[in-house]
C-alpha cells in the first residue's frame, strides 16, 4: 500500500491552470485529508509506504513525523512535482537530494524509496535511475509497464527486480501494477485508475497478480479522498480524470482494504531478498 502524499492543486493536470508560484495561494489541505487516510488505515491495521513531496514535507514536518509514529515507511516524491523528463540531470539531482535531505533531517532516519511525479521516469528519462542510485535511494517505484500520453514503458518487467541503470548501477524497481483483462494489459494499481475502473475490474487484476505468485503495488493521494477539494477550471480530460468518482473513493479503499493484504514497500521488497544486493 503505498500513499503519494500531495495536495490537490500539486497534480500535473492541473499544470497549465495553476502555476507553482500560486502554490502558497492556494487552500492547504493535503493535513487533513493525509489524516483522513491515517485514521483509515488505522482502522484496517495496516501499514504503508507514503511518499511524500518535499513542498508538503516543508510546509508540514509535523504530519511527517505523525506519519512515521504510526509505524508507517516514508519515501521521496521529489521536491517540486516537476515531471522528471522536463529536468535536466543537474535540476532533478539537486532537487531529488533536497526532498531526501529534508525527510531525514525530520525523521533522523534514511529514507530509501523513490517515486517520480506522474511515473515521469520513462525511456528517456532512464538516467534518473542512476542519480538515484548516486544520492543512496535503494528502490525505486516510478515505472508504468503500460502506453501512456504522459508516462510509461510498455515492456518493462511487471514484477519487482534487481535493474541495472544506464551506467551499470543496481537499483530494485517496484513497478506500478498491470494485469491482463479480456487480453489487454490493464493498470490495476489504484489513483485515477481505481476510481475510472469498476471495482470488480480493480479486484479481479489484483487476484490475478496474486495467483501468479507476486506481490502488487496499490497507490492513492489524499486527495481523493477529499470530496469537498476546490474545483479547479482545467481542460475536459484533466477534470475527468481527477474528479470522476472521487466521492466514492474512500468507501471502495475501505473495501479493498478488507480484501487484501497490505504492508510497506520497503518490508516486500525486504521478504523478497531483493533489497540485500543493494549497495
């Protein structure tokens, strides 16, 4: 179970409506509604990976740190929310050092997982794996096995694994979930796609996954389940994606939460040996 912890007006669809020097304009709500899913997850007794965004992480230390004492793991999700792709490698590693920098000076722990904004470590983004590796990250879960407008490897291994980088690093990489449905390969994994999908289509890729013996990612951000958010004027699709079903979001999560086994990212990956070939 894995949270990416940002607000509502941090998501890349809203880019082009919403520039990040309005961000601090903006109604703060990602402490609230990241306490709604604590309490949720709570209740479920289950325990998750959150990746949190260096600007929350800034802004709210304190949720930081509620987070961690609630035995929960924390990651990066980088620092600005820029897309990785439209970075240089100087600006992604200065950034992506920040974020992991802040998260353990308020943790006073190492923070060993990685995320990119909107799954932006594509093809052509692949040298991000190595400045992750450069900065002491050991996993990564930012790859999207699927075709995409915005993201995505459509060939890349759908099962946690030891990859090499594009200079001959090791890092492990947790890709997001797909699971084949009437023949097609589907994103199972959660946010847009949860509340998109029927549920029964979200539960029947999910088993599959189990059935073939690996574990599967499931993602969500406060955001959704946040009903009452701020509607933002964007393009057709952009609200689409962001604000369909967003009302029934946090009932299907309980639900799946009932039907599923979850832990942390970090705590899979360890069971699974891979972490160990990590230097």
């Amino acid at each position: 179970m894995t949270i990416d912890v940002e607000d509502y007006f941090h998501v890349a669809a809203f880019s082009q409506s919403i520039a990040r020097s309005d961000w601090d304009r903006m109604e703060y709500r990602a402490e609230a509604s990241t306490e709604r899913l604590l309490r949720l997850l709570s209740d479920a007794r289950v325990q998750a990976t959150f990746f949190v965004l260096g600007w929350v992480a800034k802004r709210s230390p304190g949720l930081v740190r509620t987070i961690q004492s609630a035995g929960h793991e924390i990651a990066s999700h980088g620092m600005s929310h820029e897309l990785v792709y439209r970075q240089s490698r100087a600006e992604f590693t200065a950034e992506t050092r920040e974020s992991k920098q802040l998260l353990e000076d308020i943790l006073g722990v190492a923070v060993q997982g990685y995320r990119a904004s909107t799954y932006s470590i594509t093809r052509e983004s692949l040298w991000a794996l190595d400045v992750l590796c450069e900065l002491g990250f050991k996993y990564d879960s930012s790859i999207f096995p699927i075709r995409h407008d915005v993201y995505g490897i459509a060939d890349a291994p759908v099962a946690p694994s030891s990859m090499a980088t594009p200079e001959g690093r090791t890092i492990v990489e947790f890709p997001m979930s797909t699971a084949k449905l009437f023949g097609l390969r589907v994103p199972v994994s959660g946010g847009g796609y949860f509340r998109l999908l029927p549920y029964w289509a979200t539960r029947a890729g999910l088993k599959q996954i189990n059935a073939e013996k690996r574990p599967f990612v499931f993602y969500l951000h406060p955001w959704e389940v946040d009903p009452t958010q701020p509607r933002i004027g964007a393009s057709a699709l952009s609200r689409f994606r962001h604000y369909t079903n967003i009302q029934h979001c946090e009932a299907r999560l309980r639900r799946l939460l009932s039907e599923f086994s979850f832990t942390t990212m970090g705590k899979v990956l360890t069971g699974l040996g891979l972490l160990d070939a990590v230097r």
